[in-house]
C-alpha cells in the first residue's frame, strides 16, 4: 500500500527511494533517512533529498482553536525548511522530535540551523 514515492522537487531524486524510506526513522507523521525528509500525501510519499536544502531553522507556532464551549491556544515546536524558491514548515508536537530531525538535516544537507 503505501509504496509510491514521488519527487517534491522536478529533477532531484534519489537511486532507490524505497529503500530509502525502509532505513528511515519515523517522527510523528514524517520520516526521515539521513538522506531524505519523506513527507504524507494522501496514499503515497512525497520526498525531498536533504541536500536540496538551502536554509533551516526551529520555530514555534501557534495552535488555536476557537470551540464556543472551551478555546484555547498553545505553542508547538515546528522546523522551517526552505529549498529552491520554496519553503515548507514541518509540524511536530514533541520538541524532542524537532530537534532529532534537526540533527538529521544538518547532517544531510551540510548545513548549520539558521
């Protein structure tokens, strides 16, 4: 079932990405190899090789909810990647999450967080 992989980006792909995606570790919803951030898409996988990777850094973002009966909002931890001329934000809820994927995509892209 869930075996399609297909490229984020037009020309960056990897030799076998399901093999890839076999050695990664899950966080949350995403997993991650040491060479690529595989991300949910519906019945298939979106990939992004690390090395596409131009900038990142560690944020925290904002969940709201405005339910009549009891609102509320508290912050997340989440990590913005930027590549080519685009930039994605990775929702995760656990900081320690975030900063294992940290981790990976300063070693896979050769980057330090910004």
């Amino acid at each position: 079932m869930f075996e399609k992989f297909t490229p984020l980006l037009t020309g960056a792909t990897l030799a076998d990405p399901k093999e890839e995606f076999k050695n990664s570790k899950r966080f949350e919803k995403y997993r991650m190899s040491s060479r690529a951030l595989f991300i949910p898409a519906g019945f298939t996988w979106n990939y992004l090789p690390l090395k596409e990777i131009t900038r990142f850094k560690k944020v925290t973002r904002l969940i709201t909810s405005d339910n009549g009966v009891c609102p509320f909002s508290m912050e997340a931890p989440g990590i913005r990647i930027h590549y080519r001329d685009a930039e994605d934000l990775i929702e995760v809820e656990k900081d320690k999450n975030a900063e294992a994927m940290l981790l990976l995509i300063a070693e896979g892209s050769g980057l330090e967080p910004a």
